[in-house]
C-alpha cells in the first residue's frame, strides 16, 4: 500500500518536472524564434514538411466531417420542419468547434508525431550534440523553425477544414437530400458573425497549433535517445497534445462564447 | 524535391489557406453585408421590444431594407429606442410608416417590420417612427386570455 | 584510455562545455571552459573539433553539404569557395568521390572519416576523438589509425584520443592517460606505461584477463550459485 503512494508521489514529481522543464524550453525557444527569420529557406522548408504534406489529409477528413455533419444535422432537423437551417448547423459547427478541435487532432498525429520522431531521432544518433560541438545552437537551427512553422501552418490548415467542410455540407445538403441551395448560403451568411464565430474560431486555430507544436517538439528534444525512448515521446506527443487540445478548447469556449 | 518546387509547393499551402479564409469571410458569414457605410438613421420607441438584438433584420413585406444598429432605453419616457440603417436605395418610407416586432418562424429570431403609410414626405436621416408596435410578450398574452375566459 | 564504462566519454563532453564538472577547472587554450559566456563558449567551440563515434552526420545532409556546414553556418564565403574547401578535406580523408553520397548509404569507417572531414572544416587548433577505431574491419582501422597520425602531424593539431584499444592507440600516442574507477590509475608515453609500477594498469595494457589465483575462489562460487546452497 505505502508502496503504491510512494509510486504514485514519484510520478506526479515527475510530472511536475516536466513540466516545468518543458516551460523553460518554451521560453528557450522563443527566444530563438527571432533567428528563424535570417534562415528562410529553412523555415520554409519546414513549413512544407508540416503544413503542405498535411494538407491532404485535412482536406479529405475536413470533407467526410462536412459530409457527416449535413448527413446527421437533416437527420435531426427535418423532424422539426427545420430542415432549411441545415446549412447554419453544418457552418456553426464546423467553425467553433470541429474545425479548430479535428484540426487540431489530426495535426497532432500526422506532424506533431513526425517531429517528435525527427528530432528524437537527431538527438538519440547524437546530431543534436555534434551540432553543439560544431558551435551551431539546436534550438536555433532545428527547434525554433520546426516550432514556428507548426504555430504558422496550424491556422491556414483549420480555415482549409472548415472551408472544405462547409462545402461537404452542401454537396450533401443541396446535391443529395434537396435542400434549396440558395437557402443554405443566405441562412448562414446571415446567422455567423464574421468576429464571434470565425475570428474565434481562428483564434483558436493558433493557440492549438502554437500548444500541439510546443508539445510535439518538447517532447523530441527531451526524449531518452534509444529506440524504445523515442517511441515513448512519440506516443507521448500525441496523447498529451490531444488532452491539452481537448481542455483548451473547454477554457477557450467557456472564454470566448460566454458562460 | 528541389529547392525551388518546394518553395512553390508552400506558397500554394499558404494560397489555399488564406482562400479558404477568405471564401469563409464572405460566403460563411455576414461579412459582406457588413458595409454600414451606405444608409440613413431613423429611429422608432417602443414599449416593449422583447427579444429584439442589435443587427437584428429590419423588413417591409418580407424584403430586408436595413438593420437595428442600436437599443436604447429613453428614461424621460419610459420606453425603449430603436436605432435603425436603412439602405439608401428605399428611401420613400412616408413619415406614418409604422414599425411592428415580430417572431421569425419557431425558433424565434425578432425583427422590425415596416408598414408604409399614406403621407407624401418621407422618412429622412434623424427622423422617428410614431406608429409602432411593441412585442408580443408571451405572459400577457396568456393572462389576458385567462382574463377573458374567467369573465364570461 | 581505459574499460568501458569508465567515463571516457564524459571527459571529452566535460572539455567541450556540453557538461559541467562539480569540482574541478577545465582550461582551454587558457580560458576556463565552465566559466565562459554562452557566446565564447560557442567561439571557443569553433576551434575545437569532435569526432563522435557514430560519426553523428546530418542524415538529411548529402557527405558534401554535411562537411560544408560548417563553412555555411559561421562564415559567409561565396559558394565556390566553400566547394574548394570541403573537396580539399573530403581528398585529404579520401572520400572526395563520395560527396554526393547520403550518410546512410555510408559504411561506418565512412561515415566517420567524413566526419572527420567535417571536424577538420574549420581548421580547428585540436580534435577530440570518442572511440574512433570502435567496430571497424582491420583495413579501415589501419586507414584510420594513419589518418589520425598524419593529420595531427601535418596539421599540428593537438588531438585527444579516447578508446579503449590499446594496441592502435599506443601505436599512435605521444602521451597517454589510463583511467580506471574515475581517477587516473597512471600516465606516460608508450615506452612507459608498458613498464609501470601498477599491475592492473599492466594487466589491461597487455590485455590479460583474470590471473590464475583468483579462478578457484570464483568457482567455488559460482558453483554455490548454481547448487543454491553451499557445498560442504
């Protein structure tokens, strides 16, 4: 019994360590971030790597979540004669939650995991130390760009989702189940606010990519450089990312849509 | 993948971003008719004004002609001042229009509605509606149903 | 030199600032690595090279923009100057034909004779060497073990040199450290060392393992261990 607490009192030290250690890192990092402008090609680099090969994947799961959303809103909407709001449900939803929450989760497990395992790797075949040796700063070089492409291409990737989906809506809204097109445009231009709900939404966007990218590449750079450690972090980024998604999206939505 | 497809690749990343951003501005929300730019202020009081909002739609025969840019309350009179833009382009409103509240479908959402009157000058800029209709609220509504019915 | 284990490696992180020691000063060309700004940490690393034993080459870098690093991350000289300089080192560790290789396409003694090249960029005033002669195949070792030599000499490099075998690295050493339990168990040049006054620093040199009086102790132990109880 005594046992099992001193276990668990070892672990939420632990826990606390890290996190800790890990906010130190951040602000090591943005230190570093104005640097990242003298070597653009490098960013750039990185933001292909991120954003652009992501890009597929976010457009084909923001189309099946649009889809899925007219699907299930005409569903439950035609019972109440109120089929004709499809396309306000379809866009409300996609644009404060599912559009910054999916994106967000999506990003996490296809970038967030890649850059774990690419630095975790850098560090555990010693690149990162030669690096050092060689008079050249990793976090320079390596984490600060890889950080602000993922804070940079995070917002681009969750207006992509929500636009795809909106429009997956209305292919299966007016192409599929008849709703009057013109009804689904003039219902949602007149019920989203451009400031309540996209610029939240976007704000939203930007908090998660700048918290998935931070954890993602913590958690490479603070990984135990063997093959099994590495697979830990990554493991590690992709569930913590999604929790820390998750709750933030609680606190932002209570913030932003009032309680 | 040399350096140049690259860098191209990105810059359509970003292109299709920022479109998307754009195409939600103006097709997902109200963004675009947000030019309160054009219009002319007139304004109308009412006893009651429910659940009336701000940018809430202002109607004649069922056309969206403008909107409600402010609510306020006018303690000299105890009664609630509506503010309202009408587009420029319907700009013979007679001075008797009348200004009604009514509930749009089941789900509730408020509006003005303009009925013209009879006069030959017309609403301008600054002017204010005499004839108007305040909300239906519910709870009178049933009180005074309950009324009639308990007197006959 | 001396056992795995030991803290070989740890000395050369110490001397290259990557660690802090708890007691002790290390001097560097005069200057006190562990007191140093981050900034004359960072020049006082310039001047130094490090050979890692993987080699710890930028896999997504080809051999010729790895050894090029260097010159594109602290100078800015024009582009054909820096081709000059890194096919001048990649020739000198003769891999010049290999530029265009990826470092995983790379053997061992390849990759870290480029590193080699890459630690060299800079014309560094010394090198350290973890475990270079690790793992390789008797020619490669001997290609290494005269590139070390050479280098150092024509270069007049000072080099410092951490491994465990013996027979190379006394072939090449002016001056050698045996280091055992984390103190220096004893020094000198070859000559002496061969001859010194401590039996274990003897008995690892010449590569003899346990002499014959321990043996029958560890048996009857071992035995023990095997029977779980003791043997009358």
């Amino acid at each position: 019994m005594l046992n099992a607490l001193q276990h668990m009192g070892h672990r939420a030290l632990g826990m606390f360590e890290r996190l800790g250690r890990s906010a130190l890192f951040f602000l090591q990092v943005l230190i570093s971030l104005p640097s990242v402008f003298l070597r653009p090609r490098l960013l750039i680099q990185e933001i292909y790597s991120v954003g652009t090969l992501s890009l597929l994947i976010i457009m084909v799961s923001g189309s099946f979540v649009g889809m899925v959303l007219g699907l299930q809103g005409y569903v439950t909407l035609a019972k109440f004669g109120a089929a004709e709001s499809l396309g306000v449900v379809v866009a409300l939803s996609l644009v404060r939650e599912l559009g910054p929450v999916v994106t967000a989760l999506l990003f996490a497990g296809r970038a967030g995991s890649a850059l774990t395992a690419e630095i975790g790797l850098m560090k555990a075949t010693e690149q990162l130390s030669g690096m050092e040796m060689m008079a050249v700063d990793p976090m320079k070089r390596v984490i600060a760009p890889r950080f602000l492409a993922g804070a940079f291409s995070m917002p681009l990737l969750v207006t992509t989702f929500i636009a795809v989906g909106v429009l997956g809506g209305y292919f299966v809204g007016v192409g599929l189940l008849g709703i009057d097109s013109g009804a689904y445009w003039s219902q949602i231009q007149s019920k989203v606010d451009f400031y309540d709900d996209i610029y939240n939404g976007l704000i939203k966007g930007v908090v998660f990519g700048i918290v998935v990218t931070w954890i993602a590449v913590f958690e490479g750079y603070d990984t135990v450089p063997t093959s099994e450690g590495v697979s830990r972090s990554t493991t590690r980024t992709v569930v913590n990312s999604s929790l820390a998604v998750l709750a933030l999206d609680f606190v932002l939505t209570g913030l932003m849509f009032g309680i | 993948m040399t350096t140049r497809m690259i860098e191209v690749m990105v810059g359509v990343f970003v292109a299709i971003g920022l479109a998307a951003l754009f195409m939600l501005a103006m097709k997902v929300s109200n963004l675009s008719d947000f030019n309160q730019g054009s219009g002319y202020q007139i304004s109308a009081k009412f006893e009651n004004i429910g659940g009336l909002k701000v940018k809430s739609p202002v109607t004649v025969s069922g056309v969206r002609v403008g909107r409600v840019v402010g609510i306020s309350y006018d303690s000299r009179e105890f009664n609630a001042v509506v503010h309202m833009q009408i587009e420029d382009q319907y700009n013979d409103f007679p001075m008797d229009t009348s200004a009604s509240i009514y509930t749009a479908g089941l789900l509730g959402e408020q509006y003005i509605a303009l009925e013209p009157g009879a006069e030959t000058e017309v609403l301008k800029n600054g002017d204010t509606i005499d004839y108007t209709q305040s909300a239906l609220v519910l709870e009178n509504i049933i009180g005074q149903f309950m009324v009639n019915m308990t007197s006959e | 030199m001396g056992p795995s284990g030991t803290g070989k490696t740890t000395l050369l992180k110490l001397i290259g600032g990557q660690l802090r020691p708890e007691k002790g000063v290390i001097r560097v060309d005069g200057l006190d690595v562990h007191r140093l700004s981050r900034k004359e940490l960072y020049a006082l690393r310039k001047r130094m090279g490090m050979l890692f034993q993987t080699g710890a080459l930028l896999t997504d870098l080809s051999v010729f923009e790895n050894v090029a690093f260097p010159y594109r991350e602290h100078t800015k000289l024009p582009e054909n100057m820096i081709r000059d300089l890194v096919l001048m080192k990649l020739e000198a560790v003769g891999l010049r034909t290999a530029r265009n290789l990826m470092p995983s396409e790379l053997s061992g003694g390849m990759a870290r004779r480029v590193a080699l090249a890459r630690a060299m960029a800079l014309d560094p005033m010394m090198i350290m060497y973890d475990e270079p002669f690790t793992g390789l195949d008797p020619i490669t070792l001997g290609h290494i073990v005269d590139l070390i030599r050479r280098l150092n000499d024509a270069l007049g490099l000072t080099s410092i040199l951490v491994s465990h075998d013996v027979e190379e690295t006394l072939s090449i050493a002016d001056f050698a450290y045996v280091i055992a339990e984390g103190k220096v168990a004893d020094s000198g040049t070859p000559k002496t060392l061969a001859e010194s006054s401590n039996t274990w620093v003897r008995q690892f040199l010449e590569g003899q393992t346990d002499k014959a009086e321990q043996l029958s102790e560890r048996a009857k132990d071992y035995l023990d261990d095997l029977m779980g109880e003791k043997r009358a």
